[in-house]
C-alpha cells in the first residue's frame, strides 16, 4: 500500500503531505531548500521547546484579548504542552541553517501546532479554516519576534546546564588539590624552572579559573532575560493589540517561570544581537581558559620516561599503531579540540551579527546554532574532562622533588641576603659544573649547613608564598 496523502497550498503552488504528518506545506519547502547540515532543528530539543512556549504564552494573550475561542486555546495550549513535554519533535524538519532569518522554523513549528491542535478537536489535519498556522498559532507575532525570543529562552537553559558541567569540573580540581597539597614541585615560567609551589598550589588554581567562568556566565544570562516578544515585524507592533505586548510578556513569565521582562526599544532590540556577540564571548573565554588547563595537564604528564613526568593521566586506550606501549592524553586533546571549534565559532557569530543590516539580522540562525552547538560541545567536553581525566591523575612525587633539588633557581630565595649578582653568580657555576647550588655555597663558606637547611627548605617558601597572597 502505498503512503496516503493530503494537499496543502501555500501562493507558490500546492504539494502533498503524507497524511501522518503535522508539518505542513512551508516546512516541506524549507525541507527541500535548505539540505545545509543534514540534520534538522530536532538536533535542538530545548529549542523546540522553547519555541512551543513562546507560541503557549501568545495563545494564551490571544485568547485574554478575544481572538481565540475557548475550543482553540485549550487545542493549543495541550498542543504546546505535549511538545513541551518532548513529544512531536520528529516533525520539526527544516534544517538549522536557512535563508528567511527563521521564519522555515517558525513556520515549521506553527503548522506542527495547528495540524495537532485540529486532531486533539477532531478534526482533520490540513482543515486550517478551524486552526490555521499564521492566522492563529502566528497571531500577533512574527518570524523576527518569535525566534530571537526562543533562542535567549533556549540559551539561558542551556547556560545552566553549562555552568553544571563546569562546577563538576571545578570540583574535580578541588579535589586534587586537596590531595595533592603536600606534594612539593618546581613552578616554571616561559617554560622554565621558577620558584617551588606544591602541586596543590596548581590545581587550587584551574578550580579558581573555572569558578570565576561560571560567575561570568551567571552575569551573562542577564542579558537573555530581555526580549523583544511583541515586537512583531520590525519592532512596531504592527498586526497586535494595544495591550498585547504587555501581557504577552506576563504569560511568558508564567509559562516560562523565568523573569523575562519586554526590551525598552523593541525596534532597536530586533535588530540587535550584542547579547549574542556577548555570550559568545564568553563562550570563548571559557574555552580558551580550559584549554590551556589542558595543554598543562599534557605536559606535566608527558614523557613519561623523557618528559616532566609529574603527573600520570589515566589510561584511557593504546596510543599508537606502530609503537607498543604508548598512551596518548586522549581526553585532554579532546577537549582541546572543542575548544578550538568554540574559538572558531566565535569568529563565525561575530561576523554573522555584524552582517545584520537595517532592522533585522537574518543570519540569526547561524547564530542560534553556533551557540547551540558550541554549549553542548563543552558541556560534554567538560563533564569528560572531569570524570575520565582528572578524577584518575596521580602525582609522581619523588620526580616532583627532585626537579626542586636539582633546579639552580633555589638561589632565588637567596637574592635578599646575597643580592642578585652574587647569587647570579651561583646559579651561573652550578650550571657550568652541574653541581648543586647547595654543594656549591657549602663549599664557599657562605653559610653554615644549618643555616642553608633553613634557607632553602621548599616548604617555607612554600608557605611564605600562601602568606603573601592572603595578606
């Protein structure tokens, strides 16, 4: 038996729709224009979501205003409610990236609504004489009102989700430092010996870097709060009521139970994407930070017989076709890798705002999908980072003090009693003769071995180090 069919037009023409479908004639047309990454807008559950709580909190202002029937805003509202609730998300078809500044989602989303709001009144799919698509789910709203208001709706969800990922993280790193804050090791700089800190010391640090991201992302999700819901076309209003506006905003609040308030220029907000360019930024600075957290955890543990060899990654699979035994940082490249995606997609939504021209940016697809993309790529990225990584990483104790031993930048604690040329000096002999600055100032009688045992403890500088930076 061959799949039935029903007819729908639109003023380009007419095409069938298999009778099982909600979507309707323009989703099929955006189906078939925009084959751009193979994927559809489904790969987005939360933003499909978040576009059926837009169209709920505008039925449910329709129908407060008298432009719905009883009959229609109860079909509307279970039909919002059931995608809400992850049902119907096959239907949303069209692919992410289109041309119409959202208006093939949009559309997608107002057929998918109508058709299953005419089943749940038992009537037939298609009959939009009792529920149409643009006459009733699109009443008093527009593509340019709709869709940037269900991407902020979508972000500020997804950032939560974010800033869990990264608290996981950060708690990681916490622990270690705990574990390991009475292991001994040599700082560096430019790559080079610096001065003794304990290894504690460094992942006290990556938790503090990751807390200070999460509070950037909690400011940023002020800015998703303001949106333009009632700005319709351009920011005028046009095609709604008076009073609509304000109580769209209301049951917006409601629906959402977020405190979503109305932008105070609906023109200028249509057409502005800074909160975008903003979230993307930080995106980025999240991404750079934890990848130079990575390129640290790849080379204190590198080698190992011919590395730093401080720290041990957890094994995670066999590094190398050719050479046996050889185990690669794989969850640390991983996440760089996403890190560098971020980086790009940053670039990429940057210039997608700046091309937006007059009073609306069309190019806010490629823009919800980059952030899209980019958040849960981290999100997953982190979450992996955590648990296959840091939670494993062990520390080498014994390399980490003896590259404090056998560093000639021991003389550094030195510099106030001796003075900086004088303790040059030091360091410059042991490098020549690879002795020991200890062995060497025992041999010139600079101090008494008691008194060089208590000047170049690591532990006191250590600890005069934790003094100076909680005075």
């Amino acid at each position: 038996m061959g799949t039935k069919h029903r007819i729908e037009k639109d003023f380009l023409g007419e095409k069938e729709i298999p009778s099982d479908k909600y979507f309707g004639i323009q989703s099929l047309r955006a189906k078939e224009n925009f084959d751009i990454t193979k994927t559809d807008i489904s790969l987005f559950p939360n933003f499909i979501k978040s576009i059926a709580k837009v169209k709920k909190a505008c039925a449910l202002t329709n129908f407060e205003l008298g432009d719905l029937t009883d009959a229609q805003r109860d079909a509307i509202v279970q039909a919002c409610n059931e995608i809400i609730d992850g049902k119907l998300h096959d239907q949303f078809i069209v692919d992410p990236i289109q041309g119409g500044a959202g208006t093939s989602t949009n559309m997608n989303a107002n057929e998918v609504i109508a058709n299953r709001a005419l089943e749940i009144m038992g009537k037939e799919k298609s009959a939009y004489e009792f529920i149409h698509p643009n006459n009733h789910i699109n009443m008093s709203q527009s593509t340019n009102d709709v869709y940037p208001t269900a991407i902020k709706l979508t972000l500020h969800e997804l950032i939560y989700k974010l800033k869990d990922s990264l608290r996981f993280l950060r708690d990681c790193f916490e622990e270690k430092s705990v574990e390991f804050k009475d292991v001994l090791k040599m700082g560096r700089t430019q790559l080079q010996d610096a001065v003794p800190m304990t290894l504690g010391q460094e992942f006290k640090t990556y938790a503090v870097m990751i807390d200070e991201d999460i509070y950037r992302l909690r400011e940023a999700q002020a800015l998703l709060k303001e949106v333009n819901l009632g700005a319709t076309a351009i920011g005028t209003g046009i095609n709604s009521k008076a009073a609509y506006q304000r109580k769209v905003i209301s049951n917006l609040r409601e629906v959402t139970g977020v405190d979503y308030v109305a932008a105070g220029d609906l023109i200028e907000a249509t057409q502005d994407t800074g909160a975008f360019v903003h979230i993307s930024g930080i995106l980025k600075r999240v991404a750079i930070k934890i990848s130079k957290i990575c390129n640290d955890l790849r080379l204190l543990s590198s080698g190992p017989r011919a590395g730093f060899n401080e720290i041990n990654l957890p094994p995670m699979q066999p590094g190398s076709s050719i050479m046996p035994g050889k185990v690669n940082p794989v969850i640390p490249e991983v996440v760089n890798q996403v890190a560098f995606e971020v980086i790009g997609a940053d670039a990429t939504i940057s210039i997608a705002c700046e091309g937006g021209q007059l009073q609306l940016n069309v190019f806010e697809p490629l823009i919800a999908y980059k952030l899209f993309t980019s958040i849960n790529m981290m999100r997953r990225a982190f979450y992996s980072l955590g648990e296959k990584c840091v939670k494993g990483i062990t520390a080498n104790e014994d390399v980490c003090m003896n590259n404090i031993l056998n560093s000639v930048t021991l003389v550094t604690c030195l510099n106030p009693i001796l003075g900086y040329e004088k303790s040059s000096a030091l360091a410059k002999e042991a490098l020549a003769t690879n002795k020991r600055v200890y062995d060497i100032i025992l041999e010139q009688e600079l101090f008494t071995k008691e008194e060089l045992d208590e000047l170049l403890k690591p532990e006191n500088m250590v600890n005069n180090l934790m003094k100076e930076t909680t005075k």
